[in-house]
C-alpha cells in the first residue's frame, strides 16, 4: 500500500478539488477487480450480504502551510518515514482502509468501503452524498469505522462544530473628541465571555481608519460542542450583546455507546478508548460511528507531514481483526 500512498500524495486533492484522485483511485479500485460506484468525487465498494458496515476515509487533503521544507507533492520515504502532504491525515488510514476490506471476508454483513471528498470542509458533497445513494442501493448503515489519525485508539466520542458570525455595533464619531460609541469596546465583553467558556474567536475586523471610532466590529468564533448544536446556539445567544448567526449547526457531537459491538470489538483487541476533539465525518453520520486510524492527529495540517510505513501495516491488521471481532459479537 505504500506505493498507492505515494502515488497519491503526488496527486493535488485539495477539498472540493479531488477530481483526479478520485479518478485515479477508481481506476486502481476496477484494475484490481473492484465493481466501483461513484458519486461526484465518492467511491464506494460494497461485498458481502447482511446489514451495512460502513469503512470510510477522506481523499481530500488541507493546502499546505507555508513552513514545508520539503515539496509537499514529491513523495519521500527516509528511515520508515512517508512524507508528503495527506500523507498522515487521511492517506495512512484511507490506504490501510482498503487493504482490510480487500482481505476481509465479511460472514453476515455488507461491507462497503467508502473513499469520501469534501471531509475537511464538512461539505455536503462528500459523505452526505454518498451516503443517500449507498442506503437507497443497500439499506440502512448499521455501523460505521471511521479512518482517522489517531494512534489506532478508539473515539468514542468527538466533538461537533459550530462556526459563528458575531457583529457588535456602536455609533460613529471623530476619535479626538471620543464621540460616539466604540463597537470595538462594545465587543469586548462578548469576546471575553466566549474565552471564558473555551471558545475561540479567530478572526476579528473593525474600523475603517485611524481617527474614526468604528460603529462595527465583526468577528467569527470556532465553537467545539459536546451536545445539540441548537440548542447551544440558543445558550450563546441569550447570554451575549452582540448579534449571533450560525453559519451551520449540523455538525453535531457525536457519541457512541460503550456497549455497541465496536465497542466492545475494541475492548476484546486491546484498542484504547478516548474523547476526540477534532471534527471528522462522524459528525454526518446519523447511525453509531466509532474513529480509529494510523499516525497521530498531531502531524495532521502540519509541515512536513509524514506517516510511518510500519503504522499503516499494523492498522491494516487491526482494522481486519476489528471488522472480524465486530461480526463475531454480531
């Protein structure tokens, strides 16, 4: 699989820009014997009969920061090491993905391996696509592993997203004079209020010169949620001055029993369980999800990205055993 990875990381797959590593992957999927159905720039393979297992990985990839020294599109493996950009964040988990379903021989289940776009934009034309056309074709998803940089530890539980627009008006006047009223200030509190309770406000624009007192100050905050994202919205703005509109609250938080079959499949195999902070395609997906991947979550939208060879083999060994321990307990 290491080759495929590298192949990959050669191929440009920004969000939304994924057309030609889709292709190519649905090119290698069929060569290989693969029946390989596409939706936008989603693949998804399906063997087996029984209710839904679902396998999905992301294509997509972050642009690259400006602190890579090396080229981010030129693939190089130095002592284990495979650098290049998605390498970590989702080649590692997307390649060993594929390597268990191709060993996987599911006993009383539908196995459909799921290559999704759009994940690190929370699109709609990624998974949520995809999704619509696998349950028509095949029923109900029961479950769903979710390939993701994580040390090959379980998330059980991952945290929803909310971005939010935030506007503070004041009343325009000459700065000498300290007329007016300064929006700037008036913004203050809220800010303040959303650092209190381990939001991040990440952008902030205000003022139009020196000498004039702004009469709007407009600033965007990143909400990690553990519950509804409706009602968390109504929670922030009923506790603010300023105005408060979502852009989205469909990215929920999710959280999975601990006595579902992958659960329990992961407590049998030794698989640590954890709370995620990092939003994924867990947030879409209306049925239980659990997130396990390799590499670590740490080197993902860095410089200098790499995965290490040793990291995807071992994840290709334990998502087969996860897939036939969860079949087992089934």
């Amino acid at each position: 699989m290491t080759e495929l990875l590298k192949k990959l990381i050669a191929i440009p797959r920004f969000s939304r820009e994924e057309k030609a590593a889709a292709d190519y992957l649905e090119q290698w999927l069929r060569e290989r014997g693969h029946v390989v159905h596409r939706c936008l720039n989603n693949l998804w393979c399906a063997k087996g009969n029984g209710p839904v297992l679902l396998l999905d990985a992301h294509i997509d990839t972050v642009k690259p920061v400006s602190g890579w020294t090396r080229d981010p599109f030129a693939p190089e493996i130095e002592e284990g090491a495979i650098y290049g950009l998605g390498s970590n964040d989702d080649g590692g988990s997307l390649v060993a993905l594929i390597s268990a379903y191709e060993k996987a021989s599911p006993k009383s289940h539908t196995l459909v391996l799921s290559l999704s776009a759009e994940e690190e934009v929370s699109g709609q034309n990624g998974l949520e696509a995809s999704l619509k056309e696998i349950e028509e074709q095949l029923g109900p998803v029961e479950a769903s592993i979710i390939g993701e940089p994580t040390g090959m530890q379980m998330a059980v539980q991952e945290k929803g997203l909310m971005v939010l627009d935030c506007e503070a008006e004041g009343v325009a006047g000459h700065a000498a004079r300290a007329g007016g009223v300064n929006a700037i200030y008036q913004a203050l509190d809220d800010i303040a209020w959303f650092r209190d309770h381990g939001a991040q406000v990440t952008q902030i624009n205000a003022g139009t010169q020196h000498n004039v007192i702004p009469d709007s100050c407009r600033f965007v905050v990143d909400v990690r949620t553990t519950g509804n994202n409706a009602e968390v919205l109504d929670v922030v703005k009923n506790s603010l001055h300023c105005k408060v509109e979502a852009r989205s609250t469909r990215l929920n938080g999710s959280r999975t029993d601990l006595n579902h079959p992958l659960v329990l499949a992961a407590k049998e195999l030794g698989i640590k369980l954890f709370s995620s902070p990092t939003l994924s395609n867990q947030a879409i997906c209306p049925f239980p999800t659990v997130k396990i991947g390799p590499g670590m979550s740490e080197r993902s939208h860095t410089a200098d990205e790499f995965i290490m060879e040793e990291e995807i083999a071992d994840a290709a060994g334990k998502y087969l055993q996860l897939i036939e321990t969860y079949e087992n307990l089934g």
